[in-house]
C-alpha cells in the first residue's frame, strides 16, 4: 500500500500531498521570477505562471480566491509524460490544456470543479490519454470562448521564448 501511494506521489509531482499550500494573494497578475511570460494559442494570449520546481507544481493556483481570465499557469515538465493532476484545495474551476512535446494543443479537460473539504481521499485525479509535456491551467470555461481546439499550435512568448522549446 505504501508503495503505490510513493508511486501516486510521484507521478503527480507531490512531494507531500496533505501540506498546506502557500498562496500568494494576488490573482489580478500572475509573478515569475523569469519576467514577463505569455503563452498564444491560436491568437489568444495569456500572460502565465511558471510552475517548473517540484514545489511550484505542488502548490500550483491551490487557495488563490481567483485568476483573471487573461491569465494562467503553465507547467513545464524535464521529459514527456502521463502526468497527473488534481483539483486539491482550489477555490475555482479551472480548464487544463494539455500540450504535447511539439507544442501542439494535445488534449482538453474543461471546467473542472474545484474542491472543497473533501480531503485527500475522494479527489478525482486528471491526466492525459497521450504524453504531454507542458500543461496550461486557465479559468474554466475559458478555453470554449477562446476557441481552443485540439491540434492547434502554442507558442511561448516574452522571457520564456526559446527556454522551453515551443
């Protein structure tokens, strides 16, 4: 049992997953520590988050009261993979796109509810059906008027150009 919860832990990037969560207030600007970062699909731009440290990916947008529709969070993963996602301490639905190692819009899972006190136990766990390397959180309901689509290209803009490869 406690190895597959080591293995659990580790595919979903939580080093501890009953933690507490740091948040950072804001949720009118997103802040990185590489500057300004913008992620475009298909004309749309958002300015986005960087969550690449184990820690970064553990906290995620979780306890934050909101998030302009404008913004997002943008994993970055070292290898592609089947990596895992949850909805654990969020205070607002969110879309996750999900964008595989030729900056191609992979797959799409829209309107996820957040989760409230349910613990740790009954949270539904998200992944994609194909490897992806990157994944894009937004508002939920956003990707819809934004005409996101599966296939469509990213690209990364501003000081985050040419780090990550799309």
């Amino acid at each position: 049992m406690y190895g597959l919860t080591a293995v659990i832990l580790i595919a979903c990037n939580v080093s501890d997953p009953f933690d507490t969560a740091e948040f950072h207030e804001s949720g009118d600007r997103v802040t990185n520590d590489l500057g300004q970062a913008f992620v475009d699909i298909a004309g749309e731009l958002f300015e986005v988050e960087i969550a690449q440290s184990p820690d970064a990916m553990q906290i995620g947008l979780s306890g934050r009261p909101y998030m302009a529709d404008s913004s997002g969070m943008l994993f970055v993963f070292e290898m592609p993979g089947m990596h895992n996602f949850w909805m654990k301490d969020m205070e607002f639905p969110l879309d996750f796109v999900w964008i595989d190692s030729n900056c191609l819009v992979a797959e799409l899972t829209e309107n996820i509810s957040h989760v409230q006190d349910l613990g740790t136990v009954d949270i539904a766990i998200y992944s994609p059906s194909t490897p992806i390397k990157y994944v894009l959180e937004i508002n939920g309901g956003i990707s819809q008027v934004a005409g996101i689509q599966i296939g469509q290209q990213v690209r990364f803009l501003g000081n985050i150009q040419t780090k990550f490869g799309c």
